[in-house]
C-alpha cells in the first residue's frame, strides 16, 4: 500500500537508495563475469553480452534521450570492469613507520612532469643517450611501450631511461590501447594529425569514462576527425582519421583539457610547418615546466602571455637534467619533521617553481626547516606545532601533502583546518578522518578535528589516489597499525616508494613484492572491445 504521508523528496532519496543498491549488484556480478573470462585467457569485455544489455537498455528507456543512455550505460560498464581490474595479488599492508628518528640521505625522485616530456621528445632525438634520474612509473613505461609500438627505440632500467636513435615513427593502421594514461593517449593523439594517419585507440574502464565530446568538436580545426566506436558515445575507443593541411595559427577553447593543449604543445616541433598555439591558460601551473623542458633540449619556440610560437626543429636531450619533483620529496622532506629526523635529498631543486614554492610553504607551517643548496635539499624538525592552525585554501594543487602533514605535525588539543570544501580532496580527508577515528566537526571553511579520537576502523582504507596514498603514509606517523586495502596503486607514479618508506632509519630491510620497487613493472591489466 503507498503511503501517501512520504514527501516528494523523502521518496526520491528512497528511490536513490534502491538504485545504488542495483548498480553495486550490477557491477559485482559483471565483475565477477569479467574475472572468470581472464581466467579464461580470454579478453575482459564480452561484446555480445554488452550488446544484449544495451537491447534491454534501449528498450526500457526508448523515451529518454539515447545518447545519454549510452553514456550511462558505458559508465556504469566501466563500474564493474575496473573491480575486476584491480590487482588481485595486492594484499592490504599496515602502516608502521619506526619509533626513531627517520634517517634519509638518498637521491631525490625525479619531476614525474618533467621525466613524462623528456621521455616523449626522446622519440625525435635521432642520437643514443641516456637519461639519469627518471620516475619510471606506470604511466612513463606504458608511453614508452607505446612509442616502441610504433617504431621507436626506447628501454628502461632502474632510473634511466635510454634510447638508441635513429627512431623510424609510424603510427598509420596502428591500433594503440591506452591503461593508465589519459596524458599518453593526447601525447599520441596529437603526433597523429601532423601526419595522414587511421588510427584505434581503446583503453582501460577508468578511461572509458572520460567524454570527448569538446576534443571530438575542436580535432577537425586541425585536420582531423575523431569518432567514437560506440554508437552515441563520446568516450574511447575512438578511431582517429587525420591528414588535412594543418593551420599555421590555432585558438584553444576554454573547455578543452590542459593536458591536451601540453600533449599539443609537446607533438608541434614535428609538424612539417610548426605551429602557433593561443590559450587562456598558459600561466597556469604545469605550462612553465614545460616550456623549460623543451627550451632545454633545443626546441625553437617563442612563448608570450597567452600564446606559443612552436618552429619545426628536433630536440637534443644529451645536456638535459631532471630535477627533483617537488611534491613527491615534499613528502620525505615531511618525515623528517615528523619524527624528529632528517631527510637528505640530492638532486636539483627548483626554486622558482611554484609547486616548490608551495611544498616550503606547507613546510615551514609544520614546523620543518630546510636547507637548500645548488645540488640538494635537506629538511629536519626546527620546533612543535602548537598553534593549532592551518590556512590551506592556497594550496589545493597539493592537498594530499599540506593536509597530511599539518593534521601529523600539530600537537594542539584542536586543530582548525580551512581548506576548499566543494572539492573531491575535502571529501577524502573527511573520509580519512573518519576512517582513522579523529572526532571532528566540519565548516563552510573546512574543518575543526579535536586531538580526543574514537576507535580506527578495522577495515583496511582503499586509497582514491597514489598522492592520497602518500598522505595516508605521513598520517601513520600518528596512527601507527592504519592499513591500505591497495598499496600497489602508489606504482602508477612512484615504484620505488615502498622500499624508502621501509627503510626510514637507513638500515635494508626485505620488502615483499607487492610494496612496490623501483624496478616494478606497470601491472598489466588490459581490455579488449
């Protein structure tokens, strides 16, 4: 019998509640159906089952726009394929960084940005090098797989990334599948239009989600024309048909990605004529390290407020030197404070980069000196955070770390947090707090946590975020025991990083594979349409 008291919006979030109950049974039994397929040895999607539930699909919605049923559709697909990607063998892993003071004298981590373009323009430098200092994560190993596919020759080894020259590119009647990177398929998208090329790109579920329908609009301004393969969809796989004569001079459109305009940037000293790129956002964060990587390597382009004048020309990577990436070392820099210790990082520190800028900032907020000098950086605690306040509104670009660090660091018996709250990063630290047993009170400003916790939640926590992951690591030094339900996620930026975290006071210990290496492989989840 209805019950005609309920409201309008009660019923509606009754409603909510059911449909959230059905698309998680959704997704556990197409994940549990995809995972019985790879131990099949066969592909993870199952095309003709995909067809049958897109039938029922159209059928129960024929009244609804279609193509946002299928956009749908395609979403909630990739809910249940990404359960089934998840490494299997990652086992959850407890948190217990030493009693002692941390003692850290060893390389920086190279900027992942930076390794990311040099890796890329190493495809056009016809000379053998080597280059030294690089974070050879998921992302770089998957461009450089890429980039052997279609005719380069690139290899990797610890922290050097070496190539042999006399690279011979083609990318026409390529079929390129992208797992991680969204960044990867832009850089190859757009090396793609300066030639006549029919390329497919497929990817991973997570990356299935991603709407083009901006680039798809903005491509044939530049010769090209991308479709998806999916009927209605605006996501991948798509199919990329380029060829016509590209313009001398382009305007970016607001609602395109950065990280397309960088890969575009990056692909136009290959262009037969170059190629003149004007952009509202050039002085955002992430464009300077660029524009300074290519000038290094010899790259002939002109740069003003909002516009880059890019001339064919090939780089030179030979004198190239990768500098330490700021926000990873934020985070070693940060143990020192943590535990009374001191942190060493050899490498070149970039004093005019803001992120830089930033992580000594948050730094100095918690308490933590550093000393810079032409070829390294040191951190060690100056003083106790008693204050009990931190302004992070600033400082979003590296959350994971300021907020981390500034909850581990204060020893106030309330701590006030102000930081953005209509974002993502907000509601994951709520959900850390809660997951750690911190009695707090959010505001309209962020967040008041009280040093008086309740219990941990047993439950091992499921990071969103190889950075959150980091965070969660500075956060152990106040909860000792807290455990990652997915350790081996921090791969996908920096291998190498569980076999620092075990070995804080400089003595080796043995570190069970799935902590992750620096010789860690990218794990090898595909997926097939």
């Amino acid at each position: 019998m209805k019950n005609h008291n309920i409201s309008i919006t009660d019923e509606l979030k009754e409603t909510d509640k059911k449909i959230a109950s059905l698309i998680d049974k959704r997704s556990r039994l197409l994940s549990r159906i995809s995972q019985i397929r790879q131990q099949k040895k066969t592909s993870l999607t199952d095309a003709s089952l995909e067809k049958e539930l897109w039938k029922v699909w159209k059928e129960e919605m024929k009244k609804s726009n279609q193509s946002i049923v299928r956009q749908l559709f395609t979403i909630l697909n990739s809910l249940g394929y990404s359960r089934a990607e998840k490494g299997s063998s990652d086992k959850p892993f407890c948190l217990y960084p030493p009693n002692t003071a941390v003692n850290l004298n060893l390389p920086a981590p190279g900027s992942i940005a930076q390794s990311h373009y040099a890796a890329f323009l190493s495809m056009f430098d016809q000379n053998k090098l080597e280059l030294e200092n690089f974070i050879l994560n998921d992302y770089i190993i998957e461009l450089i797989k890429l980039a052997n596919q279609c005719g380069a020759s690139l290899s990797w080894s610890d922290s050097i990334l070496t190539s042999q020259g006399n690279h011979s590119l083609g990318l026409d009647g390529q079929n390129l599948f992208i797992n991680h990177s969204l960044f990867n398929f832009y850089l190859f998208l757009c090396l793609a239009i300066g030639d006549a090329n029919r390329i497919k790109f497929n990817s991973s579920a997570q990356l299935k989600t991603v709407n083009l329908k901006h680039l798809q609009d903005f491509l044939p301004q530049l010769g090209a024309r991308l479709s998806s393969i999916e009927p209605g969809s605006y996501s991948l796989p798509v199919r990329l048909e380029s060829g016509a004569p590209l313009p001398k001079e382009i305007s970016i459109p607001d609602q395109l990605d950065p990280e397309f305009v960088k890969a575009l940037i990056l692909a136009a000293p290959s262009f037969e004529e170059g190629l003149t790129i004007r952009c509202n956002f050039f002085n955002d964060k992430g464009f300077a390290d660029l524009f300074s990587t290519m000038k290094n390597t010899g790259i002939n382009l002109k740069v003003n407020d909002n516009s880059v004048e890019i001339h064919p020309s090939r780089p030179d990577l030979s004198q190239i030197t990768i500098p330490a990436d700021p926000v990873l070392s934020g985070f070693l820099l940060g143990m020192a404070g943590l535990s009374r210790g001191q942190t060493v990082l050899a490498g070149h520190w970039q004093r005019k980069s803001l992120a830089s800028l930033e992580v000594l900032q948050v730094l100095e907020q918690c308490g933590i000196k550093t000393n810079i000098s032409s070829d390294r950086i040191s951190a060690k605690s100056a003083e106790p955070v008693t204050a009990g306040f931190f302004d992070l509104t600033d400082y979003s670009s590296i959350m994971p770390l300021a907020f981390s660090l500034c909850l581990s660091s204060s020893k106030a018996a309330q701590t006030e947090i102000l930081m953005p709250t209509e974002t993502i990063d907000y509601d994951i630290a709520v959900e850390i707090l809660d997951q750690t047993g911190y009695d707090f009170e959010a505001h309209k400003r962020g967040m008041r946590v009280f040093s008086q916790k309740k219990k941990t939640k047993s439950d091992p926590w499921n990071s969103p975020d190889p950075y959150w992951t980091l965070g969660y690591c500075l956060l152990s030094f106040r909860n000792k025991g807290i455990c990652l339900a997915n350790p081996g996620k921090i791969t996908s930026i920096w291998p190498g990083f569980w076999r620092i975290f075990t070995n804080l006071t400089g003595k080796r210990e043995e570190i069970n594979d799935h902590r992750g290496d620096i010789n860690d492989k990218p794990a090898h989840r595909r997926i097939r349409t």
